[in-house]
C-alpha cells in the first residue's frame, strides 16, 4: 500500500499576505543598501542552557553628516521610537551566536524574532553572549542571566499598569506604544522601583523577568526604561504583532499564560513572587497558574488602578479579591510600598 502523504500545515492567508509584504520591503531595503542588524535583549538560562533573545531587522548606518553621526550613534540605534515599528524584520540573515567560545547559527522566525535554546555550561551569574550577522557581519551583545541550580525564588512583573503608568484607554494603547512611546515620557508607578529592588537584593542572584503583551518593536525602549527608572535588570517576556500561521492576530492573554507555563517547566525548583495589575486579565491569569503550579508560586501581588485608571483600562478585573489560590498567598496595594509592607509581614522581603 503506497504510504498517505503528510498533512502539511496550512499557513494563514493572513500570515501569507504579511509573509509577501516583508519580502517586498526587504528587497526595496537592501537595494538601497539597508543591511542585516541584530537587535539583541537581554535573556536567561541554567547551568545548561541559555535562552537567546533578538530580533534581526534591515537597517543603514547614519548618513555623513547626519545629526546620527555626530552623536556616533550605531546603527542599530537608528532603530527607535515609531522606526521600531516601521523598521523591516528580516528572516533570511544566519546568526551566530557566540557565549564562553562556542558558537551556535541559528536563525529568525519569519518576524525576524531570534528566541533560542542553546545548550552551554555556565556558572550562575551574569554572561555577555554576542550575536552576529553573517551577511552583515553586524555584532550586538547582550547580558544571560544563568540561573543557579539551588536558587529558590524568581520575580515575574507584568509591564503597564503595574511598573509604569499608562493613563490610556486601552484600544490607544498599543498604538501608543508603538508610534510614541519614549522612556522619558513615560512614568513609573510609585514604589514599584524600590518594591522590585528591594526584593532583588533581599534574594541574590533570584532572576527578574517582565512579561508583557507589548511587542518585541518596543524592547529596546523599555529597556532604557527600567535602566532609567532603576528598575532592577531582567529578560522581557514580549510578543510579536501580527497574524499567527492559524489566526489574524496573536493572543496577548494566550501569550502570558504560556510563557508561565514555560517558566514552569523550565525552572521547577523556583517559587515565583508574580505582581500584576487589577486592569483587565493578570489577576485571572495568575490565578488558574497558580491552582496549576502552586509549587511554583510564592505569593501574588496586585497594585490596585486608580479610578481614572481603571476607567481608562477599561475597567478592573471581574475576578474577585483573592485571599488565597490553592494556599498561595495574595497582596493588593495601590503602590509599591503597600505591596511591600504586606510582602514583608509574609517574609519574601526582609
């Protein structure tokens, strides 16, 4: 009997579409002399493995004479603000990466988004890992924090709303954080700098992560953002824009409780402290992850919307006020500081 033919998976006719419209941008790009540059962000892993994050984009070096090259700003630098958005991901340019002398290629997905697994020895601790283009021999560097076998405890934050504030409704804000976003522009929330800090330093070597339903356009300006505002340093946790390969755009609920679910998995000694906002979905989704996970979960922390912030988000939670999920405990201030008061009465932070 002749053996069936394998079903191949059919790609969305969006994804299609968008597939073709990159194609175009990338060939008009390079003719005009753009070139492969690696986007490079901060990642995490163990004693055997790291997780390298990037994004490969067409980009040109500052024009002679530009204010760009007075600044001697590099070329992926030119790559900010609204540029983020309207920059040309480029899925074709070999990576090598580089972390303790060994190399590994890898490549982009078809949004120029690098998000490896590589296995490596390392000690805990802070690693330079470097990434280069081949066709451009284009190079960025970014830190890998290795996270030690016996480390017991990890902060997970979500982004708007909880580290910084936003004051947008919510159908604005994706456009905002697209076409406006600047790290001076934007405004930290009260206490959620020293909250973090404060946990950081009571838990050495404890990794930091921020996930958001942002896309990866944005990374490098939240990025700045936390450095600026003295946020403790971590890998962001983002996502693509965009039509999937079975759906027109991607889920941002979808894309955080996977990520916890991988986190999980990925480090399943760790207990982690998850702080949120009462806006729209984090207390549900920390919810349902810690009656999955409740090993994985040391307590939950939700800062609390103003009124005008509520109504701008588009209204608070429908979840009720959590006492405790699955024996894991939860706080709620309006502040970082009242998040910390209670967090120090539970003994996370000393």
């Amino acid at each position: 009997m002749a053996e069936r033919p394998r079903s191949v998976t059919r790609i969305h006719r969006a994804a299609r579409i968008e597939d073709a419209f990159h194609a175009f941008r990338a060939r008009r790009a390079l003719k005009r002399g753009y070139l492969p540059t690696v986007l490079s962000y901060t990642g995490y892993g163990t004693t055997e493995w790291i997780r390298v994050l990037g994004r490969v984009v067409l980009a040109r070096d500052p024009r002679p004479g530009s204010r760009a090259e007075r600044k001697n700003r590099r070329r992926e630098e030119s790559v900010r603000g609204w540029r983020s958005f309207m920059s040309v991901p480029y899925s074709e340019a070999e990576v090598v990466v580089e972390v303790d002398g060994t190399r590994h290629a890898v490549r982009p997905d078809r949004g120029g988004v690098i998000d490896e697994v590589i296995p490596v020895r390392l000690e805990p601790g802070i690693h330079t890992v470097t990434l280069r283009a081949n066709r451009s021999g284009h190079v960025s560097q970014a830190p890998v924090q290795v996270v030690g076998d016996d480390t017991p405890f990890g902060v997970i934050s979500d982004v708007d709303d909880t580290v910084m504030v936003t004051a947008l409704p919510r159908p604005l804000l994706a456009a905002w954080n697209t076409f406006v976003l600047d790290e001076h522009a934007r405004v930290p929330t009260p206490g959620m700098a020293v909250l973090l800090e404060r946990l950081a330093a009571s838990h050495p070597n404890a990794p930091v992560l921020y996930l958001s339903t942002g896309a990866w356009n944005v990374a490098p300006t939240v990025t700045r953002f936390l450095s600026r505002n003295l946020f403790p340093p971590g890998a962001l946790l983002l996502t693509d824009w965009g039509p999937t390969h079975d759906r027109w755009f991607r889920s941002g609920r979808e894309h955080k409780e996977q990520s916890l679910r991988r986190l999980a998995r990925e480090f399943p000694g760790v207990k982690w402290l998850l702080v949120g906002d009462d806006g729209q979905h984090d207390e549900e989704i920390y919810a349902q992850f810690a009656k999955e996970h409740p090993q994985n979960v040391s307590a939950v922390a939700i800062r609390q919307l103003s009124s005008t912030e509520s109504v701008l988000a588009g209204g608070r939670s429908t979840a009720e006020k959590h006492a405790q999920t699955s024996g894991v405990p939860w706080v709620y201030g309006g502040d970082g500081a009242d998040l910390l008061a209670q967090l120090k009465e539970l003994g996370i932070q000393a």
